[in-house]
C-alpha cells in the first residue's frame, strides 16, 4: 500500500492563475494527477480547514482521510514538530507495511523543515516528493521528484551547473532555458537556442548582436550553463569603463602600478578563468582597449598593469552588442581585425515586436517573478493581457519588465488593469502588428474592435451615444458589442 500524507495549504485545491478568471490545479492535485497512491492523509490547520475540505471533495478514486492539527501558529518549530511526532506515531502504527510518502509543496517553510529533519534523520521513515509548478516541467524536470531517497541520503546539490550529458547537446537545453529564464517559443527564437547549446561545448568566440532589452546577456548565460567550463560567468559593460581603467579592469594591476592602486588586483580575465567572460557593448570600447583585446584574444595570455610577467588564462569570451559592427569598421570606429576574430559564430536576437508569440508567456515569467520578490500576488486582466500583446515594445523585455514591476507595486488592488500599465506612445505602436506563426486575423480584429470601443467609452466619459458617433456607429451598436463581450465571460 502507497501512502500519501501532505499538509493542506492557500493553493489547495485550485489556485488563481495569472490572468483573471482562470484557476489551476493546486500542489496536492498535481502531484496526483502524476502519481498514484492507496491512502491519501490531509493534514488541516485551523487556518486551512477550508481549503482541506475542498481538496478532500476534489480528490476521485483514493481513499482520503484528514487529520487536524492544532497548529495556531503553523510558523513554530516546536509546535510543528510536536503535532508531526504525535501524528506520525499514529499513522505508523496504523500502517506497518505501507509505503510512505511526504509531500512538500503545501504548507509552511517550517512545516517543510521539520518534515525534512523528521526524514532525513531517520525518525520518520518514508520518502519526501516535491511538486513543481507546471511552468517548470520539462522533460528533464518532471512533476514530481524524489528530494530524499527513502535510504535517508542527504542530495549533493551543484548550483548554477548542470549534470554532464552524453550525446545530443540539447538534450538539456529545456532545463537551461529554465535556469536563465527564457522564455522560448518563437521558431527563430527556438533555433537560435539550438544554436546556444551546439555552439556551447567548443570554446569558439561568439558574437550576439541585438537591440537593447532582447536578453542578450542571458543568451551568453545560456551558452555558460550548457558549457563543460567550471569557472564563473563574469560580465563586464565595456561602456561603463573609464578609458584610463580598461587594461586594469581586464587584466588587473600590481601594487604601486598607479595612483591608488594600493594593493595587487586581478582582472576580469582571471576572475573568469576556466568560465565566461561577457564583454557586454562591445561596441562602446575605445580603440586603445581593442588593440589589447585582439592580442589577449589570439594567445591567450595576460600581464597584469605594471608587471613584467605573464600567466595563462583559459576563458571563453563572448561579445555583445546593439550596434552595427560592420559600419563601426567601416567608420573606423572598431578595428576589423577584432571583428573577424569576435565573430566565427553570430546569434541575432530578434526584437520582441517580432515574436510576439512571446509576449503572454514574457508577461506571466516577469509577473510571477516579481511577485515573488515584492510578496504580492498580483494577476493580469485579459484587457491588460491584451494590451502588452498589442504592444510594439520599443525596449523589448527589459521595457517590459519595467512596465510590470511598476504596475506590481502601484496597483491598488490585487488586479492589473489596462490602465495600471504605463505605456509611452509610439509611432510604430499605432501601426497593424507584423503576421508571425501563432498570429489569428480573427482574434486580432476582435481585440482591436474591443480596444477601439472602450477607448471611445473613455474619451466620452461612459457615454454610449457619444462613444457611437465616435466609431461611426449608433449607441445600441456599442451596448450590443458589450452584452456580447459580457456573454463570452
């Protein structure tokens, strides 16, 4: 027999999606909708007793038990392991020869906690499971994973790695993407990541050019996370650099090498040995420093301002940049011989107004994770889900961000509206959308008829008659447009 046993939690048994009106399977639901148990034990807190109820009538074909803990403060470790010890006892001893397990995405950090000490120690035999989000799930990262074998080891966990792979580069491409938050689903945008993990294993320059805000840098993280190297990922914004600074922020300096410099210091070549060193804006570097580049570039080696002796480094350089490199050259602005040895292999992001199949999946990345990191739980309404689609994003994602975080923490309520959204005009935002695969003619027609109404409603202050002649259309028209749009939900 499988047992089961969970804590109840705010998310059980659905949750609210990010856009309105849509919910989604909570943690207990999705971890049985991937594996199957006998016996599922629902353990309630005076304070999720309701959401308890609604799992246990929401859970089919298992035999579902809840047990109440008396938990006033479900944040205390000692009340927490006390109720744990005293329900467990009795389930044990109710079940000696079921197999076990403890779910741990429900719940309190320090109900998660004592369920780990009470494992991991042996007190408690049986094996935690972890739920992942759906948004989360690849075919590397499924569902629902084993945090402790029921053997009781402890897992060794390496940060920002991820485990070697035999054969196929891609084959944790998904699970890289995941780690640099990218958001992947435009066909180029898909290619130019297969691109990132081929080009990834060989320690060949590369070259990603592309307008400001489009992910540049973590397109060059990409490449690092699928790469063997075991060194940092250093980068470096070649036009925040003073120009009398650029060969001691590269290659470092010694002691008494120049005013202040009072002690020795390494530069970001050592500091990105056996890694990856970014030169973000590589456009913006001075012809003095492009000369040192070229020749660190071609040997590999480093001297350090102000001494006479050179080491090897080991680093995998990467540029980037939003200018044009090839007029730079021809404006002898950038040396030629710098960009023929920065470029064997060139990954151009295309700007978010291109891949506006994109855009919700960008929208709802940015939104939960802002929410997380301002403790808000802020939801998109489709209006504003819709006018981030309609948008030309002139500063591609990193605008975008900029308009969400914003909305996250002025937003009067829980709800981001349409006008919760700061979004400068632009010349091209009034223009029809460039066709992409995923685009519907229908669906668009429809939104910009809905956009077209609710603005001529705003501009004549809810008055329909008024907002009709606007449109070239009468009063019953425009209420007919919304009784519909108010039937489809």
């Amino acid at each position: 027999m499988k047992i089961l046993i969970t804590f109840t939690g705010f998310n059980d048994p659905y949750s609210k999606a990010l856009v309105e009106g849509d919910e989604q399977p909570g943690p207990i639901l999705s971890l049985l909708s991937s594996r199957k148990f006998d016996r599922v034990i629902l353990l309630s807190t005076p304070s999720t007793a309701t959401h308890t109820e609604g799992t246990a009538n929401a859970v089919n074909g298992v035999d579902v038990s809840v047990r109440s803990l008396h938990l006033p403060d479900p944040t205390d470790y000692l009340a927490i392991l006390r109720e744990l010890r005293r329900e467990c006892g009795a389930i044990r001893g109710e079940n000696l020869d079921a197999e076990v397990f403890v779910a741990t995405a429900s719940g309190t950090p320090q109900m998660h906690a004592c369920w780990f000490l009470l494992t991991a120690s042996g007190e408690f035999p049986a094996t935690l499971l972890h739920v992942r989000p759906r948004r989360f799930v690849t075919k590397d990262l499924p569902i629902v994973s084993e945090i402790i074998p029921s053997s009781g080891d402890f897992p060794r966990v390496l940060p920002n790695r991820l485990p070697s792979a035999e054969g196929d580069p891609l084959s944790l491409l998904d699970s890289a993407l995941e780690s640099a938050g990218l958001v992947v689903e435009h066909p180029a945008m898909r290619k130019l990541a297969q691109s990132a993990a081929y080009v990834a294993p060989v320690s060949t320059t590369v070259l990603i050019l592309g307008e400001t805000g489009t992910g540049k840098e973590m397109f060059a993280q990409l490449i690092h996370t699928l790469s063997k190297r075991h060194g940092r990922f250093i980068a470096l914004n070649c036009g925040a650099i003073p120009g009398e600074l650029i060969e001691s922020t590269l290659f470092g300096h010694i002691k008494g090498a120049f005013t202040g410099a009072v002690s020795d210091q390494s530069g970001k070549f050592e500091q990105a040995d056996d890694g990856t060193l970014l030169l973000d804006e590589i456009g913006e570097l001075p012809l003095s420093g492009q000369v040192k580049l070229l020749r660190v570039l071609q040997n590999q080696m480093i001297e350090r301002v102000g001494s006479n002796s050179t080491r090897k480094v080991d680093v995998r350089v990467i540029a980037a940049t939003n200018r044009n490199l090839l007029e730079e050259v021809k404006a002898k602005r950038f040396r030629e011989d710098l960009y023929y040895r920065l470029c064997p292999i060139t990954l151009t992001i295309p700007p978010l107004r291109e891949r506006r199949i994109e855009i919700t999946g960008i929208a709802m990345h940015l939104l939960e994770r802002l929410n997380r990191s301002y403790r808000r739980q802020r939801r998109l309404s489709p209006n504003a889900l819709r006018r981030l689609t309609n948008y030309a994003w002139p500063g591609n994602v990193r605008q975008m961000e900029g308009v969400i975080s914003r909305a996250v923490i002025l937003c009067e309520t829980d709800l981001i509206g349409p006008d919760d959204l700061e979004l400068a005009e632009t010349e091209s935002s009034t223009q029809l959308p460039q066709p992409f695969e995923g685009f519907h003619l229908d669906k668009f027609l429809a939104d910009a008829h809905e956009t077209l109404i609710d603005r001529a409603l705003e501009m004549a202050h809810g008055n329909r008659s008024q907002a009709g002649r606007f449109l070239g259309m009468t009063g019953a028209g425009v209420s007919k447009s919304l009784k519909s749009r108010a039937n489809r939900g």
